[in-house]
C-alpha cells in the first residue's frame, strides 16, 4: 500500500469525522498535519480549508482532505487556491471519477451527509486511485490555466 503526506482540515460541523479519519491514516502509516479546528465549538471552514488547500498548492503534502457539514463550502474555500482540485464525494464510485478523471488533490467530505464507515471507505478508496490521464489531461489543464 502507497503512503502519502496529507493535509488535513475542518470546521466544528466536521470535527468528529476528522479526528476519526486522521487516527484511520496515521494507523495506516500516512504522515498526516491536522490544521484544524481542534474542537467541536462553532467556528469558520475557510479559516481551515485555507491552509489545507494551501500547502497541497505548496508542494508541502501530496494530498488534502477538508471537511464540514456538507462537504461544499469546503470545497469550494479550496479551489480558491490555485492549484488545487477538490471535490464533494459521497461514495466510493464518485471518489473514483474524483480521482480517475479529475486528478483532484483534495477530497471533500460532508460529516452530516454520510456514514463515518462510508467516509473511511472514501478515503482509503480516493487514495488509493491512479490519474487515468489520456483525454483528462487537457481538461485538467484548462481548469489549470483557468484558475
């Protein structure tokens, strides 16, 4: 199995889920950064998708993972960023496309939307999928050069 560094991050609406999925990835040997938040009290999503976001751009972490309630104020906080593709998932086959079709660097997930199985599910699933590559290429580099 293939090990990354992973930037991970959360408003209070996804703070149980990552703390789960950070235990899940250090227990599978990926070197995981938490940046926050650090509780469940109520507070901001891009004051931490920012920096997830960020650091993936940066070359800091291969990849990110940004959660909240429903997973789309965090994805879009990230794709501020140049750089850096993210996308909601929900289940495993859109983790695929995700990352098959997308090359997304970040992963977004939505804490009141799934199972905590099913978002470990995800995540192993979404790090585990290759860039098909082929005519993804040249749609990736429109979003590229768009940004």
């Amino acid at each position: 199995m293939k090990t990354f560094t992973i930037a991970i991050g959360s408003d209070h609406a996804g703070f149980k889920y990552k703390e789960a999925i950070k235990e899940m990835l250090l227990a599978e040997g990926h070197t995981v950064r938490d940046f926050g938040t650090h509780s469940a009290d109520s507070c901001d999503f891009p004051d931490f998708c920012f920096p997830v976001a960020r650091a993936v751009a940066a070359g800091e972490f291969q990849r990110g993972i940004v959660l909240g309630g429903s997973g789309n104020g965090e994805a879009m906080a990230a794709n501020r960023v140049k750089g850096v593709r993210c996308g909601v998932c929900w289940n495993e086959q859109v983790a695929i496309w995700n990352r098959s079709h997308n090359d997304a660097n970040c992963l977004s997930l939505g804490e009141r939307t799934i199972t905590l199985e099913m978002a470990f599910k995800i995540v192993r699933t979404w790090l585990e999928t290759e860039f098909e590559g082929g005519r993804h290429v040249r749609r990736i580099e429109k979003l590229d050069s768009m940004a």
